[in-house]
C-alpha cells in the first residue's frame, strides 16, 4: 500500500493540472469568441486586422514609439496582441477621423477606446505616471 504523502502528493497535483488546463481553456474561448463572425460577417479579429492594414503607411516613426510607450505594461506574454488591438483601435480613430497620419493625440484616444473598463484605474495611474496628457480625453473615461 502506498504510504499517506504519496496519494496527497498526486491529489494535489492532479488539482494542479485542472487549474492550469481551466486557465488554458478560458484564454482560448475567449480567443474563439473572437473570430466568431459577428452580424456584419466579420470578426473582431477581422476588423482589427483592417484597420492595420489600412493604416500601415499612416504610422510615423515618433507614433510607433509611442505605442511602444503606451504597451509597456501590458505582460510581456500578452504585449503582441495587446498591441495589435491597441494599434487597430488607433488606426480606426484616425482613419474615421480623416487623418493623414496617426498623431499623439490619436494614440491617447485609442488607447483609452481599446482598453477596457474595468482597467481604466491602472490607465490612468499609467498616464498621470508617465505625464501623458489625457485630459481632452476625460470624458472617454466616464462613459
């Protein structure tokens, strides 16, 4: 008979591995919600992509930093994709707004349109912490 530790030791490692497999699942549905079609036929992964790709040449060398500025809390593990939404909400701010170029001022406002509420307390830790202006933007914010 196995002695008392060894079972604990497989029943604890046995709950281990249900929680990292739950905690893998939750990221992959919510990455298959993501390229559900929704009723316009495209998916938000979609729209996201054309909004990229219809901004590629709009993107100046000072903008491109300063997303790189603005994605530097986001968990190295997560930054890539974080990025690729954050740069498509910007490219749609910019390109409705009938821009020639992404602005400073289009990055701020697409930043705060791409993140989330329930984040908006750490957005704006971030922002009075770097001393980045988003007071024209405030309104976003209490919405």
């Amino acid at each position: 008979m196995a002695p008392n530790w060894f079972m604990y030791f497989i029943m604890f490692w046995a709950v281990v591995m249900i929680v990292f497999m739950s905690i893998g699942g939750y990221f992959m549905f919510r990455k298959f919600l993501k390229v559900l079609p929704m009723r316009d036929g495209k998916s938000k992964l979609d729209w996201q992509n054309y909004w990229v790709e219809r901004s590629r040449g709009m993107w100046p060398e000072d903008s491109k930093q300063f997303l790189e500025k603005l994605v530097a809390p986001v968990p190295s593990a997560f930054r890539d994709i974080a990025r690729h939404s954050i740069a498509a909400k910007i490219a749609q701010v910019a390109v409705e707004g009938g821009a020639a170029e992404v602005s400073r001022s289009h990055c701020i406002e697409g930043y705060i349109r791409a993140t989330p509420k329930r984040d908006y307390r750490s957005l704006v830790t971030f922002l009075e912490r770097e001393q980045i202006d988003y007071r024209p933007y405030a309104h976003l914010l209490n919405k």
